[in-house]
C-alpha cells in the first residue's frame, strides 16, 4: 500500500516514513504542498497524510480539497498541532489528527482505512 506523507517540517517526514515503513508501506514523502499534488497526481497514493498548517497558513486545507477533487477515493488522515475541528473546510477529510510524538493513532487510523479500502475491492458496491 503506497502512503503519501506530506508535511513541511522534514523531521516529521523522516519520523513517518521510518515507523510507517515497518508497518508495511511504500512510503513517498513531500515538504510543499506544491511537491505534494504533484506526486498525487504522478504516483497515485492508495493513502496521504495531510499537515494542516504548513508554510501558508491554509495549504493543507487547500490541498486537501484539489486532491478530493482529483481522486476523491482516496483516504486522507489530516495532522495538526492545532485543534481546527470547527473549520468546515477539513470536513471532507477521512480523519483527523493531532500530531504527537506516540504514532499509534495514526498506524491505527491508517489500518482501518487500509482495511476499508481491501474489503471494498473485495466487496464493491454496484
């Protein structure tokens, strides 16, 4: 399963793809927003990891509607250190986050999505 992470602060990346690579994914990584949609739209992530707040204050919410727009099956966990909750805009995102140094919400949240996407190719709707 090919994972997405895309977030500005490079620690973080490193962080992600370390842990997130002995769960089992393939792992690519981008710092913009501008690298992000464009390995979205080349590499076809079956899953992305979204920051919030990036450089601009709502890139992350910009990006996550321009990936919804594009392929709108495609789970994306939205992370953050701040609470945007109440912010409509995040509404369409399939989970929400709040980044901590403990990563077993997120591989939690990414496994059942994961086994969400496995049963409804094994069970599609129609």
């Amino acid at each position: 399963m090919k994972l997405l992470i895309i977030d500005d602060e490079e620690e973080k990346c490193r962080l992600y793809r370390e842990e997130l690579q002995d769960e089992g994914y393939e792992i690519l990584t981008a710092t913009s927003g501008k690298k992000g949609i464009e390995l979205f739209k080349k590499e076809s992530p079956d899953l992305v990891t979204l920051d919030i707040w990036m450089s601009q204050k709502d890139e992350g919410i910009n990006l996550l509607r321009q990936m919804k727009e594009i392929r709108p099956w495609v789970p994306i966990v939205m992370l953050t250190a701040y609470d945007f909750r109440d912010d409509f805009a995040i509404w369409c995102a399939d989970a929400y986050i709040v980044k901590s140094s403990d990563l077993s919400e997120l591989k939690g949240t990414l496994k059942n999505l994961s086994r969400g996407m496995l049963k409804a190719a094994v069970h599609p709707q129609g």
